[in-house]
C-alpha cells in the first residue's frame, strides 16, 4: 500500500455514511482519542485493546479487536493524513489491506454527516469483503452514536 491516499473507482471502494446529532469537534474526539475510540470501534459486540495509537502522519494504531467469538483480531495501521477536525486517514498493514478515510462534514444545528470509505487495490479484494462490511459498519456507527450520547453527557 502507498502512504498517499489511493484513487480508486466505485468498484474498489466500500462507503457508509450516516448523519450525528452532535458538534463536529465532539464527533472528531470520538475517534481521534484513545479512549473514546476504545469503546466503540468495531462492529457489535466486538471490544477492544488498545496497544499504541499516536495520532499523528505516519504514526502507528496498534490494536486488538475482541470477538464476542472469543476470537482475538491484531490490526496494525498508519496515519497517512490528518486534518482536524475534517479528515482522518490511515492504510492497515494487517489482513485484509485497505485504507481508510473518514471526513465530518460540519452541517446546521450540531450535527455532523461522517463518510467513512474503505478503499481497496482491487474490485476482487473489495468484494471479498463487502457483503460482510456494510452491515458491520453499521453496527459501529451504532456504538459510535452510544459513545457520543455519553461524550456530550460528561461535558
């Protein structure tokens, strides 16, 4: 994978997008602090272990994903751009090998629309995994949305 952000075309890209209730700083904090992103990456049921996160171009996300399986999942990634309180991307060094970016676009009334595309090489390595991801990510902007209810609450 390259350090810049790969162009691709529709067939190579998985994106999910949905609309949040809350400030755009708010919804930013949510993943780009360790400990708000702890309790909502992943799909249901799935927590996490953070083993290094230095939120910075080219820092390292060290992780592993627990499955309510009892399987345990190690990703490894790498900030590739950073644009507060915009944009976040990183490249995964781990199986399956994809980027991704994630914009919060600022609308009326605090609330934030986030798009969060997963780009792939090739369409092949996309569709191995697309008819699983798309639900999944849903299940993740749920938690997101539960961490953001308690984010706004603690201020």
């Amino acid at each position: 994978m390259k350090t810049e952000i790969i162009t691709t075309t529709p067939e190579c890209e998985i994106i999910s997008s949905r609309i949040f209730s809350f400030p755009r700083e708010l919804v930013f904090r949510a993943w780009s602090e360790p400990d708000h992103l702890k309790n909502w990456w992943g799909p249901a049921g799935f927590t996490n272990t953070f083993i290094e996160f230095d939120f910075r171009v080219g820092g390292k996300w060290s992780f592993i994903m627990h499955g309510p399986d009892k399987g345990n999942y190690a990703n490894e990634c790498e900030f590739i751009k950073i644009e507060k309180p915009t944009l976040i991307a990183w490249k995964r060094h781990s199986k399956p090998l994809f980027q991704v970016v994630a914009t919060f676009d600022d609308l009326i009334q605090d609330k934030t629309k986030v798009v969060f595309k997963m780009l792939f090489e090739t369409a092949d390595e996309c569709n191995k995994i697309k008819k699983f991801v798309v639900d999944k990510n849903e299940e993740n902007f749920d938690k997101l949305e539960t961490e953001l209810t308690r984010m706004k609450g603690a201020f």
